[in-house]
C-alpha cells in the first residue's frame, strides 16, 4: 500500500508539472451548464437525474473499472480544475482522489462527500478508534452504501442541494426532477422487494465485501467472501476452510464482480457444485446496466434467478 501510495504521489506530481501548461478555463459560465465531475457512474446518474440539461457531468471511473485501485490520468486533473462541483461517495472510497483535488487547484471546487449522514455497516475487522474524531470515525465503514436504495436517496439529497448552492436560479427545477426520481425508485424498491419475497434460500458467498447493503435491504444473507478487500490474494487455508463452508452448509450461489478476476470463483465453483452470479456494483460494468435503476433491477432479478435455480 505505501508503495501503491508513494508511486501515486510521483504520478501527481508529474500531471501538476504538466497541467501548469494548460490556461485555467471557468470551471462555468453564467450562460452555459454546471460543471460537474463525479469518481464513479453512480454519481454521474444520480447527477444527471437531477440536473438534466442544466449541468454537464464528467466521471472519472467508466464503470469498468474497480473503484478501489484506480489510477489517476491527466485528464482528471484537467477535468476537477475545469469543475464547479465534484461529488465523490466518502468512505475511504476513493483514496485517490484527495490528491487530484490539491494537484488541481481549483479554489472555486465545491466538493460533495455523498455519503454524509449515512448510517454506515461496519466492516469485518474493524474497531472503533475513540482517540481520535472526526475524519477518522467517518472513515469506519464499507463504502458501498449506493447498493441500498434508501441510502441512494440519501445521496440524491445531498446531490440536489450543491446543485442549489451553486445555481440558485434552477432550484425549481432540480428539485422537482428528484422528486421525480425518488418515486421511479420508490417503485423499483416496493418491485424487488416482492419479487424476492418468495425466495426460500438467501445464503450466497461474495467475491469481496460490496454487498452487505444491498444484502441488508433484500434479505440476502453473506456466509463468506473470497476476499476481504481488491487486490489481495486469499490464502490457500482461507479457500479451503471456504470450500468447506458451502459443502456443509450447501451454500448454491457465488456471487462475483465484471471488474474482478473471475478465475477463483469459477475454481470453488468447480469444487461445490455451485453456481456463479455475476453482479456489478456500478451502472454500467453489465451490458443493460446503464442507469442506477436499471443496474438495480438487474442485480436483484438476476440473483433471485440464481437462487432459484439452484
């Protein structure tokens, strides 16, 4: 990690040497849209939704990408000092992009940490730190809140009042459009929930930890994850004691991620006679999965078809 961090550091600095090449551009004009720069899909949906044709929104992440090890192009750094707002999720999530926000220099950036005021699941392994405050206590946490759609609209509220504080003169307007939004998702939810109501076997195993909010909300149940965070490699022990873990209890689905190496749940799929699931947490990372609703949508139906299947 402090590898991982250190080259980070140097790439930053390089992208600033160059960037002091560029004009400094308006990050917006009085006539033109709101410039919007988001880390991940979820937020460029959420923003969209919101604004419609009054702001124009750039992600950093394409939804192919895993959020946790991204690395930073020169063309971040040129997009956040061209901005007005950037929204990120907050939670440790986006480790990079603290940097990119100093290296870009833009003093009129208003910066939107989304996940504000969310009750957050503690991670496994994870202690309380009562020395410390602040920062420090919102950092305990998985960050995948997005995946629970009543937090969704958590951050669609903090989304609609940047959008406010930084063009006052659509207020109106963005907040009927999440009004509007908020009852399309009201109906998805009340949708997903009575489609699982039926389902008699909720157990499944995780690729790694972005699922305990979307299993939370659905009633899905996470006996086990091949990794306990992106990047690492599971010990051969921990894969044993895995595998030993869906004989015994049964355990039928595996559910993994477009953006992870898919080779170690097809192994222990191999070995138990389960089946593998593919989920993406980003809009975007499936074919149909463009939208947040849609990604959703496609989460939940198609592991509930994995669970009865098997």
């Amino acid at each position: 990690m402090r590898v991982r961090a250190v080259a980070l550091a140097a790439t930053l600095t390089i992208f600033g040497g160059v960037f002091l090449a560029f004009p400094f551009c308006s990050p917006a004009s009085a006539s033109g849209p709101l410039n919007v720069v988001v880390t991940i899909p979820v937020l460029k949906d959420f923003a969209i939704q919101v604004g419609g044709p009054h702001v124009s929104v750039h992600s950093l992440l394409s939804g192919l990408e895993s959020e946790h090890t991204y690395s930073p192009k020169p063309s971040d750094l040129v997009a956040i000092r061209n901005a007005r707002v950037l929204l990120e999720v907050g939670v440790g999530l986006e480790v990079w992009v603290r940097s990119l926000i100093r290296n870009a220099g833009n003093p009129l950036l208003l910066v939107v940490t989304t996940s504000k005021g969310i009750a957050l699941i503690r991670e496994r392994g994870q202690k309380a730190d009562r020395r410390g405050a602040g920062l420090r206590h919102q950092q305990l946490g998985n960050p995948h809140v997005w995946l629970d759609p009543e937090n969704a609209k958590v951050m669609m509220r903090h989304i609609t009042e940047a959008f406010i504080q930084t063009d006052s003169g659509h207020a109106k307007v963005y907040r009927n459009n999440q009004a509007e939004y908020l009852r399309q998702l009201d109906e998805l939810q009340r949708e997903l929930v009575n489609r699982v109501r039926g389902l008699t076997d909720r157990r499944v195993i995780v690729h790694h930890p972005a699922w305990p909010y979307f299993a939370r909300r659905f009633g899905f149940s996470i006996e086990g994850e091949i990794v306990s965070q992106v990047g690492a490699e599971p010990s051969a022990k921990h894969l044993q004691a895995l595998v030993k873990r869906i004989r015994d209890k049964q355990i039928r689905v595996i559910i993994s991620e477009p953006q992870l190496n898919q080779k170690i749940p097809q192994v222990l799929a191999r070995e138990t006679n389960a089946r593998v699931v593919v989920l993406t947490p980003l809009p975007g990372g499936i074919p149909g999965t463009q939208t947040y609703l849609d990604m959703l949508r496609y989460d939940v139906l198609e592991l509930a078809k994995a669970l009865e299947r098997s």
